[in-house]
C-alpha cells in the first residue's frame, strides 16, 4: 500500500509530455558544458522509444550545453516555454562524429590527464535527459577531465521498465567496447558513474570482462560509483565475486526513503534494491563503502538520486571530495555504513 502513491505518480508521469533538449544561443553570464556522447538512439528522436526495434548501431557526438547563470545546484533548469539561455538549460552546438574512430580522438585529445568519466544513466532517461543531467553533474561538482555519457536503449517512459532491463542486457557489448576504447593506452583510465538500473548495466559490464579473463579493462578502471543502484543485493554479491578484485574506490550512494526504487521492489517481488538498504549486511565482506545520504534527502526527484539533485548533498559531497584529494578520510561517519567484515 505504500508503494500505492508511487505507483499513482508513475502512471501520471507517462502521460505527461516529457520536455526536449533544445537549442538556443548562449549569453554571455552562462557557463558551457562540453559532452561526449555515445547512444544506441536514434540522433533525431530525443524523447521515449517504448517498444521501439532496437537498431543496434553506436552513434557518436558532441554536444555544448549552456549552463544558466541563474542555475541552482542539483537542478536542470528546463524551458518552460521558448528557450532562453539566461535561465534555461540548451543546447548550443553539436557535431555528429562520421565514425568511432574521430569520437575516440577528440576524447582522448581533450584529458591530458588521460582520465575520463564515463556515465551511464538509469531507468525511465530520454537521451535529452541523460545529456542535462550530466551537464548538471559537471557544473556542480566542477568536473576537470572529459565526460562520456554511455545513453543505452532506455525506453523513456515508466511504464517500460521490463523493457529497460532488456536494453540494459542488450547494451553489455557496446558499453564494454566503449571501455575497451577509452583505455586502450597503458595510462588511460576510465573513472564510471552509475546510477540506478545503469549500475546493473555497469557491473555486468565488469563482470562479462572478469569471465573473459580480461583483467586489463578491470585494472584500468580507476573507481565506480553506482548511485541507488537498481539491482537486487543477492545479484550484485554474486557479481561482485564473479568480477573478483573490485576496482577502488567502490562506492554505493544509498538512500533509504526512495520512493522510485520502493516501487521497484514491488514491482521485482517486494525485497529491497540495493539502493534502499539500510545496514551492511547485504555487503558485508566485499571491498565497497556504502555511503547513506538519507539525512540529506529533500523530496526532489522521488529522492532517487541524493547526492546529486539535493544542494545539501551536493555541498557535503563536494567537500568530501575536496578531503580526499588532501589525503584524508573523506566521509563522515554517520553517513557510511560499514561493509567490511
């Protein structure tokens, strides 16, 4: 019953319009946002593909998005109306890459520290999603290095969550092979970023190159951080010892009272995600940290990804990381739950 309400929201959020990335000149004030971006979509359709064929075929761009001067951290601020770039996220260039090879060089041209951040996005995202999203997650966590967005085959619409853990398995080769690419020199590294049923996408990634024995890939991978993962914890203990030594640092951002992953408890039988525990139990002896930003939830976004939408996340999570590039203990203990044994 108490997912009840959940489920009325869901239901409304399918027939409501769902808004597009538009395109807009900058104004001076705002701040560009530069994106890679590889997706099994389809580059003239930015909205849902529920129950679309799958075509699978790798696109390849760039996208400049403008930041707005009024931005609010943990927010995108989307048009209502035209778009303005003095109070909206847009779009302000793109460019279509003729092959994968002209993508990889630009990528690789652009991290002279030859770190990249690679995110892969969850259930229910629009391509225009994913690429707001992560122009939000750059410009407040003041990313340096280049950023991919991996945009799989979701289907953009809540009533396709069966039919997004299908694309999720469908995507494996083609996120492996975007790995596989961005670390193919001996000091390339990827850094992955996950959140909810794409971190089920990102660990069977892992666990598909453990299998093939190719410890390469696994060792070039410098941290994951799976954000209210979507996975059931029995599943992802079993991944986790099939993948063996587990990149670090292995972050899980959990978040007890999220109401989109309640509903998928329901829906996946009624036993908790992994992004909804609430003791270390479920991880106890496998190499992760688990991180609870419960007491910085504000409602926003079903309070379903914390630590990036909540500005008090955002801060305490920005200072965290500013410890951990000092060298020092980077979480406070009331928000980490120990999973070691």
């Amino acid at each position: 019953m108490r997912a009840l309400p959940v489920l009325c929201l869901f239901v409304l959020a399918s027939c409501a319009p769902r808004p597009a990335a538009e395109y807009a000149p900058t104004v001076p004030e705002a701040h560009l946002q530069t994106l890679y971006v590889a997706t099994q979509k389809a580059l003239d359709h930015t909205g849902w593909t529920f129950g679309a064929k799958r075509t699978g075929q790798m696109r390849y761009f760039r996208a400049d998005i403008s930041i707005p001067p009024t931005h609010r951290a943990g927010h995108v601020e989307w048009p209502d109306g035209p778009p303005d770039a003095a109070t909206d996220f847009v779009v302000t260039a793109t460019d279509v890459y003729p092959s994968s090879g002209a993508f990889f060089g630009d990528v690789k041209a652009a991290r002279p520290g030859r770190e990249t951040q690679v995110f892969v996005h969850g259930y229910n995202v629009t391509l225009s999603d994913g690429l707001y999203r992560l122009a939000q997650m750059r410009e407040d966590f003041e990313v340096a290095e280049p950023s991919v967005l991996f945009a799989w085959a979701s289907a953009g619409d809540p009533r396709g969550y069966v039919y997004d853990r299908d694309s999720v398995l469908y995507a494996r080769d083609d996120l492996e092979d975007l790995l596989n690419a961005l670390t193919s020199g001996p000091q390339d590294r990827v850094t992955l970023l996950a959140h909810s049923m794409g971190s089920q996408l990102v660990m069977e990634v892992m666990r598909q190159a453990a299998l093939k024995g190719d410890r390469q890939l696994l060792d070039r991978i410098s941290g994951v951080v799976l954000m209210s993962p979507d996975i059931d914890p029995d599943v992802f203990r079993r991944q986790a010892e099939a993948i063996g030594d587990l990149p670090q640092p292995f972050l899980i951002f959990v978040t007890q009272q999220d109401r989109a992953l309640s509903l998928a408890s329901l829906i996946t039988g009624r036993k908790k995600r992994l992004g909804v525990i609430d003791g270390p139990e479920a991880v106890a002896g496998l190499p992760v940290k688990v991180i609870d930003f419960t007491a910085l939830a504000d409602g926003e976004g079903l309070d379903h990804a914390v630590a990036i939408t909540s500005p008090s996340a955002i801060s305490v999570l920005n200072g965290m990381l500013e410890q951990a590039s000092l060298g020092r203990e980077a979480f406070e203990d009331y928000m980490v739950l120990e999973a070691q044994p």
